[in-house]
C-alpha cells in the first residue's frame, strides 16, 4: 500500500471531537448575539469571479489567493478564486439584492475564509471569520459606527478569554486631515503604513522611518504627539485641541470619533472603550471609524475583532453609493491562541451527555425507549450498541459522555436507572416510564 | 467604471436573509438531532491534498474535482483540491487521530462540498450535505447499520417535507451472492449500474441493457425476479426464499437485510421503513446495508438522504480495519426542493423579532436599555439608529420584523410602550423597567 501523508494540510484546523464542540458553542454563541442584535445572518459562495475578488484589492491579496480549477477538459474557462474575506463577496451581493433588502442592511456572516499565507505557528490558510457589518443606502449615521462595535462586544463577551477585553477606537480623517494641513498628503500611504507598524517596533524605529521619508522634525513631533493620543472623551479632547490644527477634515475627524465614543460609551453603555490616535488599519479600505480589541494582558496576540467604515462599499461593482461599518472576529486565529493559553481546555469536556448501556442484545428495545426518553428531556444520548461486556462498554463510556446508564433486565422491570457521573462515579438513581 | 457580474458563480446557493435564517433553522436542526444521538461532530478542512481525496475515488468523481492553486510564485507545489464528499475526509480523519478516538466512533459532519458537476436546473457545485457515519475498530456489530438510519430518520423528521419519507433498505451482498451463484460475477460492475438505473428507465430498456450483456433469459428472469421484491421483513422473507437461491454470500446478505430490518423497525421504532432489492447504490463503495429515502408523492426528486456499510472506511490509508456505516442528507438540494414545491416560503418569515425606533436622537440611550431588555427575553432586537422620520423607520421595520416598538418620551415616561405586530397591525402593551 502507497503510504499517503493522513494529515491535515498545514494552515488548516483540525480538532478533535471534544475540542470541535466547544468551537461550535462559542461560533453558535456569536452567531447569536448577532441575532439577538438584529442583523440577518447570510452566507455568499466560497468560490467567486476572480474578477470580484481582486477589483479593489490586489497587492498582498491577490498574492495570498486560491485559485479554483477544475480538472475536467470539459472545464468552463470560467476564473474563479476562494474567497479571502466575507466583506468582497458582501459587496457583490449587497449589489446584486440590493433591490430585496432593506437599509440599512444590518448583516452577519460566519464562515470560512481562504488565504495562502506562509504556513507558521497559530497562522492559518483556511479560518473562520465572523463578520457584523450595516450598509445604508447613500448615507449611513455614525450612530451606526457605534452600534456595530457594540454587537461585536456582545459577540465577544461569549468567548472565554483569559481576561477582559477593551476596544480602542479612532478615526482614519484625524490622521488624513493632519497630513492635509501638513502638507504631507504625497506621502500619506507611507505615513499611514508607519503610524499602523508603530507597535511592533522601537519608537526610534519609527522615528527613523518617518525622517527617512525626509520630513521635518517639527512635522515629525506633531506625528508623534497624535500617536501618543490615547484615553476617554475629555482627555482626546484636551490633547487633539493642543496639537493646533484646524482644518476641515481633521476636526470632522474629532468630532466623529468623539461621537462615535459617546455614542459606544454613554448612549449603548460598552464598557472598556477607549480612544487611540495609533490605531490607523494602515492597509485597509477604511474612511472613517477604525477600531480594534485587545484583550487585558495578552496585548502580544494582537487584535482580535477588528473594523472600522469604509465610505463606499461597493464602489466597485455598483454607482449606488453604499456606506458600511463593520468588524470582524478572527475565530480559528483566536480559538488557537485560547488554547494555547490555556482559556480552552479539551479534556474538560465531552461530546455526549449519557451513554446509555444495555446489558444484552435482547435488551437493545428497552434501551432505545430509555434513549429516547432522555432524548425528549434534551439530553444528548449514545445508545451503546456494541455488544460488548458492560466493563468494556464503561470504559468506551468514560471517553466520550459524562454519565453512563445501565439497562438491565431489574431496571426495565422496576422503570428506576442509575445514572452514574463518570467522573465523580457517583451515581444517582432517576426513573423513566 | 467596468461592468463586473454580481450574480454568484452558477451552481452555488445564495439566499436572501429571511431564506438564509429558515436554511440555516433547518440545518441547525439536523445538527441537534444527531447530537441528541450521541453522534460528536467534527469539521475537517475544504482543501485536502489531491492524493487523499483521489486514494480511492478516480473516475467521474476526478472529472468533478476542484483543484486549488496558490497565484503567488512563492506557492509551494503541494497538489491540493477542494473535498467533493464528508466520507474521504473522514476516512483520513479517523486514521489521523485513531489512537485519540473512541469507538465506536459515532460522528457527524455538516458542511459545504465542492464538485464540478455540469450546471443545471437544482444541481450544485458547492452545497451543504449533512453526514452522520459510525465507525468500527476492526468490527462494527449490524445494530449499528440500524442505528444510522434511524439517526438519520431523526434529523430528517426536522425537514418540513411536504408528506412523509420512507427509507428503502437492501443489502448488496444479495445481488453480488445472486451473481456469484449465477456466475455472472465478471459482469457484476454493469449489472450493479443496470440495477441501479432501472427505476430511471422502462423495463424495456433494462431487459435490453441485460440482454446486451449476453446474459441468458433464465438468469434474466431472476435478476427481474430479484428487483421485483419489496416488503416488510414476512414479504421479503418469503419472495427471496423463493428465488431458490442457496450460496453463502446470498443467504448472509438475506440475514443482514432481515436483521437490519428487525432493529430498525422493531427495536428502534422507525416507521415507514421497507425493505426493496432494486437499491443497491451502484457507483458506491459500499459493500453491505445500502438505503435511500423518499418522500411519498415525490418520488420524482429522488433520494433525500443515502447511505450504507462500507466495511473497510479507510483501506486506501491504514492497514488497521475500519468498517463504517452512515448516510447524508444533501441539504442545498433539498432546500431547493422545498422551495421549488412551496414546502418552504420565503415571504412568511422575518429575520428579526422586534424594531426599537426611537422618536428622536436623544432618546437612543433610553432605546438602547429597551432593546436590551428584550434581548434578555431572548427576542432578536433591531434598534433602528437611521434616525429617519418614525413612518420611514416603521416602513423598514415591517420588511426586517415581526414587530415594532416605538419609544417616545411618553413610554419613557410610562415605562409603558407599545408592541405593534406589523403585519395584523394590533398593538399589546409592554411593561418594561
């Protein structure tokens, strides 16, 4: 036999039975505080048109995507791709339904995403993302920035993170408008790229990148004054009126992000939410509202539910202007990086309820009648059809359920089972029709 | 701008919200069903490698297959593809982890598969199946080929089919024993596909294809003999009996098919579960129990879930025998199916519970505490921030919800609002805090 490599490709996740299930419960947890939030669930195909795909992104993206192909010479030529995130295929279909929706469009999407990044630790080719986005049709209110990182709040508050977590919010006009008034807007990609790379180098690192691009000291101060911005309303407020500027779109800016945080603080009462100039997304399609979570302590894991507005979702596809706001959770990323601090532990936790064990194969009837019976009570139920010795069935129980229940000839008889905790041994007894 | 196709890729489901949530209701359902089963659910990844989803399949199913290739130069050269099946994948699974499982090992997967089929009417290239499969170490006792069956009869119970389902149940061993004793076990390949095809062709046509094989009229006879039988356990008891046939192979199959059929419909309680010798599951690998599942009155859309025993899961992978039995239940299909038969309405359904429009902007943070109230009942909320005049917020309120809300100063005041059905138009008073 031609010995084939049975394990998972790399970049992919792969749990076993008791892992999966506490993945399922806290996906399921997510998917309903989306719902419980009012946002309406969809799912778009995992394959797209290239031509979707790559209409605004390129670059990095388009280096990291799957290609599909089919096999058969009788293939449509057709030049189809993976999807790599859920808000491109969003796009597409918010445009091609928008005339069956109702704006704003408040949406979830938990799935599957596909990209070919180099394979490393706690670094995945194929990861859910859960997504929480609403589009308004021509205008979207910032109270809606607001909303959106409430719900993933709420989304995030089932996870069993290792600590609290806290969102730091900005607004990418701040930074836009500063360099505006700077005359620094030839250099705004780089300049963002630094401000985004700031936390993951020395400050002199970014000392020397910024006077690479050969700005001035005192424009460079005032860069490095804005990054060192961080707090609650007033304290945004009292820093960002020092550093003297007074165009247009950096006090739009200001005024957004002191709305959208007393709106996500005062009026919907997210706790933990604090401003933070450094927070740019460098690399993304955002316009206006930024935001990422970090969790209290575990600050080297980096963001785990990230987001912001992007003015015109779907500018590709559609001369109807679509405003957006949304986030999402990087759940495969995360549930590793739980694991790995211990938050999630396997062996805690069992896939089955009871494992109900007949003593003989003449009493399998009676057993499935006790099966079903604790179906009815909501309980997940493995009827043990084995045919082995009941020491054998015991120990096949201990692996995969919490409590074991014996069928015998005297149980059926006297309609009273005991039903014994498999770890404690303890055994309780409880009688069934 | 350049026009871009919208439309998802041909072959694959798209559903608008209020389809996606009764999809998604049904798919949920399932996944219950086998978990009060005791089955344990996993997930493996959408892209495997070609040699582990090709080990054994080949043939149409390569035609089919998906092929995905990284675009960056930098791409390894791995040959990898999308899985066109849950069985594969849980083949390599099994022998992955075996020493990290119990068996049996009873298991669930629900999740999206990919083949390259031609595109048409109800057929997909990307669609859901829902597989619950238990799998043996070294032997796996009949009971358990009841067991799946009738698992599978639970999570189809949750389907709201437009009448009631049967399963037909056979067993292959049946018609290979038939062969062998006729010595027509070089043509058993043709002949499994001519029974296989029969119901789709006249008997004209399945007389022909069998006489094209050069098979005499007297073993013809049986064959016809041998598709013809249909019944309970008595009925088909007698009508093989009286084939006159006696070979090993033959009177197991018959012993198999009789004792399935006594724990399933006996033990087990599974209605409306007849045995019929024309399935036989042609291109399949199994190789004992086969079943499939109709819907009486729509027979026309064929099977709705199919499965069988196949004793050696993973042969292409491990020396250690695996024996397995299981079935899935093509759910996009399905879900097509339904709607196409009026089975499942679109326009009856709201993705949302209840709109909470504010009268005004400041009164967001009194709306916000409603709607989180009426989150704590369990209800899905909607606070509408458009802030839109109340007859434009109501307008979206009846195409996303059941129910509206309004909170004015006076409810404030109160405590007392007013929860107005949107589609009778009555309105019932609510206390809230």
């Amino acid at each position: 036999m031609k010995k084939i490599n049975t394990s998972p490709i790399s970049g992919t996740q792969e749990l076993l039975p008791s892992l999966q299930a506490e993945f399922n419960r806290l996906k399921s947890g997510i998917a309903e505080a989306f719902h419980r939030h009012g946002f309406q669930n969809i799912e778009t195909p995992m394959i797209e048109r290239t031509e979707v795909l790559l209409a605004k992104a390129g670059g990095e993206t388009e280096k990291q995507i799957y290609k599909v192909v089919k096999t058969a010479e009788t293939a449509d030529e057709a030049d189809q791709a993976l999807r790599f995130d859920h808000t491109v295929p969003l796009a597409r279909y918010t445009v091609e339904h928008m005339n069956e929706l109702a704006f704003p469009f408040k949406v979830s999407q938990i799935g599957r995403n596909f990209r070919g990044e180099r394979a490393q630790k706690g670094r995945f080719r194929e990861f859910y993302q859960c997504d929480a986005d609403i589009i308004g049709w021509g205008t979207l209110p910032l109270a809606y920035d607001a909303e959106a990182i409430a719900t993933l709040g709420e989304a995030i508050r089932v996870l069993p993170l290792p600590a609290d977590f806290y969102f730091r919010v900005s607004n990418r006009k701040i930074l836009t408008g500063m360099l505006e008034e700077l005359n620094l807007e030839n250099l705004a990609e780089e300049i963002f790229g630094i401000v985004d790379h700031a936390e993951k180098v020395t400050p002199e690192a970014t000392l020397a990148a910024l006077e690479e691009l050969g700005i001035g000291s005192e424009k460079i101060e005032k860069l490095q004054a804005l990054m060192a911005i961080r707090g609650g309303r007033k304290e945004i407020s009292e820093q960002l009126a020092a550093l003297g500027l007074s165009g247009e779109k950096f006090r739009a800016g200001v005024a957004e992000l002191d709305e959208a945080m007393r709106l996500l603080t005062e009026v919907l009462g997210t706790p933990n939410a604090v401003a933070d100039l450094k927070i740019v997304r460098g690399l993304d399609y955002y316009t206006g509202t930024v935001f990422e979570t970090l969790v209290y302590g575990y600050e080297g894991i980096g963001s785990i539910c990230s987001g912001g507005r992007y003015e015109n979702l779907a500018g590709n596809y559609s001369p109807q202007s679509l405003p957006g706001v949304g986030g999402s959770i990087g759940l495969t990323r995360l549930f590793y990086v739980l694991q790995d601090c211990g938050a999630v532990k396997a062996t805690e936790m069992k896939a089955v309820e009871v494992c109900v064990l007949p003593m003989a194969p003449e009493l399998y009837g009676a057993a499935a009648k006790v099966a079903e019976q604790l179906r009815a009570q909501g309980r997940s139920v493995d009827l043990v059809l084995s045919g082995k010795r009941l020491g054998d069935q015991l120990r096949y129980a201990a692996k995969v359920a919490e409590f074991a229940l014996v069928v015998g000839e005297n149980e059926v008889k006297s309609g009273k089972f005991g039903l014994k905790n498999l770890q404690t041994g303890e055994t309780t007894e409880i009688e069934l029709g």
